[in-house]
C-alpha cells in the first residue's frame, strides 16, 4: 500500500479582517514583515468614490461597494494565481456580509441595487477560494474611535457614530457564524500590537499555533 503524503498544502493567503480603525493594516505590515509575507493592501488612497461616499452617502454607495469587491476580486485571483504567501488587508467577505447589508438596513443603498450587488458577489465568490486563515480584529467603539482619530485621515471626519456601530455588530454577527475556514480573533481592546512588542509576540504565536494545525 502506498504511504500517504506527509507533504502540507502551502498557505497561501492569510486576510485580516474588522472595522473602520480596528488596526488592519498595521498588523497586515507586522506580521509581512514577520513571516516574509507580501501584503496588498485595501484600496483606498486610489480610491475614486471614498471622499464622495463620506459626503453623500445615498447617491455613492453602490460606486464604492463595486469598487472596493471588484478590487478585491482582483487581489483573490492574482494571489491563487501566484507562488508567494499573501496577506491581505480587509476580505472580500466583509463587503459582502457586512458593508452592503449595512448600508441596505440603514436606508443608504437602494433595495434595487443592494439585489444587483447581491447577484455580483454570488457570481464573483463561486470563483475564488477563501484565505487559509481569516483574523478578525474585533474592537470596542470607543477604541475605532480613538484610533480614527490618531490617524488624522480627512475624509473620515464625517463617520457616523451610528455607522460604526451597525458594522460592529454585523462584524460580531459574521464571525459567529463564519464557517469557510480557520478564524483567529484578536480582542484589539487588551493587545496593543502596534505599541507592545509582547502584545505583538502573543499574536504572532496565535497565527503560527493556527497555520501550523491547518492541514
């Protein structure tokens, strides 16, 4: 009888997920820069809708919810398609799941084109695999609104306390119920990873006790 192989499948993506101000892509650079791995990052300085959707919510939603999964789309494919290990900042679940629905519930998005994004996503999601590992960074209001406020970024002076909000609690939703894959959640509110190198070391053991017992 022939020995089965001992040989695991390479991981190859890795996605970081949370909300607006949660920490994504200071610990997509950490832990790049820790395992090797190349991160692509959200799409926002290129972003041509992110200034107008921050202003005028109704009529802008729909442009940047195509364009943040179109994006990320992109991303899925080329990193299956390549032999590095990629980390990526933000998941194209979390549009899907959690920003769309959002924007529906709270009147921002029409039901018209909320049922056309709906249809997209379907399409686009049977194509792609999901991430090897998702980390969810989970965080308290009061932390995303300290940490938007650090970062000084302008076109976030108008988020809605309210908006943030609802996606906290479609974020907790999505996790509880996430089933694609191995999820790590990381309490950002206890682990400074950005400021303390032993909150840092603690999450980097956390993803290679995770990426170790995947295959």
């Amino acid at each position: 009888m022939a020995k089965k192989s001992s040989t695991k499948k390479p991981v190859k993506h890795i996605a970081i997920a949370g909300n607006i101000g949660a920490g994504k892509t200071t610990l997509t650079k950490l832990l790049a820069k820790n395992f090797g791995w190349t991160p692509h990052f959200e799409d926002v300085d290129s972003n041509p809708y992110l200034n107008d959707f921050y202003e005028d919510m109704v009529r802008w939603s729909f442009n940047l919810q195509i364009f943040f999964l179109n994006s990320r789309f992109g991303q899925i494919i080329n990193i299956h398609k390549g032999d590095e290990t990629v980390i990526q900042d933000r998941s194209i679940y979390e549009d899907a799941f959690i920003f769309a629905p959002n924007l529906h519930e709270m009147g921002l998005m029409t039901a018209r084109d909320f049922q056309n994004y709906q249809s997209l996503f379907n399409t686009l999601h049977s194509m792609v695999q999901p991430p090897d590992l998702m980390i969810y960074l989970k965080a308290s209001i009061g932390t995303l609104v300290n940490q938007i406020e650090k970062r000084g970024r302008e076109y976030e002076d108008n988020i809605r306390l309210d908006y943030l909000k609802r996606l906290n609690e479609h974020y907790d939703n999505w996790a509880k119920n996430y089933t694609l894959g191995k999820l790590l959640v990381i309490e950002v509110d206890t682990i400074n990873f950005a400021d303390k190198k032993e909150d840092l070391s603690k999450v980097i053991n956390k993803v290679n006790a995770e990426l170790n017992g995947l295959f």
